[in-house]
C-alpha cells in the first residue's frame, strides 16, 4: 500500500489534508495528532510510539515539519523520505517567538477566544486572504482544537534548536517546500538550505504558510512525484 504518514502544524487537525486527499489517487495520507507533551523531545518520543517500527514517507507542516525532522534525527532508520511543509527545522525567528510568548501570556490571563481573523488572514499568501472558505477553516480548526492544546503547543515548541547539520548527514533525502509570502519564516530559507547535498528546497508561488490548503493540486504533485509515487 502507498501510504504518507502526515504531521500537522500548530492548532491543525485533519482537514489541513482536505483539499490533498481527493488528489492523491491511491495513496493513502495517515494524519498523527500531535502528543500532548511538555516538551518537543518528548512529543518526539511519543511519535515514535504511534508511526509504524519500519522506514517510512514522513510529511510534515509547520511545527509537524519540525518535528518530522526532529524524529528523522533521532530514528533514521524508520524514515524513507522526508518532506518538510512551511517550515525550515531551524530554530523560531524572533519575532515569532515575541508572538508566541505574547499569546501565551495573554492566554493564561485572560482565557483564549479563538484565533483573531487578523492573524488567520495573515497567515495566507496576497491572493488568498480575502477567501471566506480559508479563513473560516483556519479559524474552525483552532476552535475544534481549544486552549489546552494551544497552550500546549506554545509551551512545548518555544525551544527548538536548529536541526542542522545533523539533518544533512543523514543517508534521507529531504525535500522541504518554503510559501514565497511566507511571514513566518526568512526569505532566504531556501537559499540557505540548497546547501546541503541530500536537501532540495523549492518555493511556492503566490503561497503564504498555509501551502496544502493554499496549493493543494501543486503540492499533491510534488508528493506523488518527490515520494516516488508515480
């Protein structure tokens, strides 16, 4: 069977995948929650429990994408390929980090109501950030989600090292996709990353962070293509 076992992001459930599913032929797309832990060593821990004790095709976005590189360092003989979605498994900018305390202490003080329609429409390239659908369904995920793992999420994810160059020795080839309108990371991630032999970093046009709800039919292609699926 072809099967890509799928992390998600901060405050993404399944229907991050929604748009990709109907795409993907007969391959399957396994969707992990994310473990409740208190730090993302643990998380990594825990995620080795749920994924199969064989080599897979491990996909990742955002804070998944982080962590999928993380267990790729930790447990390389269980990944097949490796593709990183929107995120750069660097360390958090600052200004994220800024952001993300913020929320938090807000959060702790005066209870969390949901994420702002400002930020979700942030969070989407030029050309997508007057769509209803999107927006609504950045904001009903986080709300399927609640406080307790947003809290979670922050706590655990404001410390995470750079993963490289430990990533770059690994006999894996990693494939990482990078929205060109993307507030959230630098604009010379890619750059940066071309560096490494066993790396292809690849921009996404007309995409801000959300690419597999953004790209779907782009990034469908780049899966079947990059996870030898065709």
């Amino acid at each position: 069977m072809k099967e890509i076992y799928c992390l998600p992001g901060t405050m993404c459930d399944d229907r991050l995948w929604q748009l990709i599913r109907p795409l993907m032929g007969d391959i399957r797309l396994h969707h992990i929650v994310l473990p409740m832990e208190d730090s993302l060593d643990q998380v990594v821990i825990a995620l080795a429990e749920l994924l199969p004790d064989k080599p897979i095709c491990l996909l990742g976005f955002s804070m998944g994408g982080y962590l999928a590189s993380a267990f790729a360092v930790k447990y390389p003989a269980r990944i097949k390929q490796l593709m990183v979605v929107s995120n750069a498994a660097m360390g958090l900018m600052e200004n994220e980090i800024a952001q993300r305390k913020q929320a938090l202490n807000w959060v702790l003080k005066q209870g969390y109501h949901g994420i702002p329609k400002k930020k979700a429409i942030a969070m989407l390239g030029e050309r997508n950030k007057k769509s209803d659908f999107l927006i609504e369904l950045i904001q009903s995920m986080d709300a399927s989600l609640g406080e307790s793992v947003l809290v979670q999420q922050l706590s655990c994810s404001l410390e995470r090292p750079t993963l490289w160059p430990a990533l770059s020795t690994l006999p894996i080839d990693c494939c990482f996709f990078i929205g060109e309108e993307d507030v959230l990371l630098s604009g010379d991630t890619c750059e940066r990353l071309q560096h490494y032999s066993n790396v292809s970093c690849h921009s996404v046009k007309h995409c801000g962070h959300m690419i597999p709800l953004e790209q779907p039919v782009w990034l469908a292609q780049k899966m079947k293509t990059f996870f030898r699926f065709l």
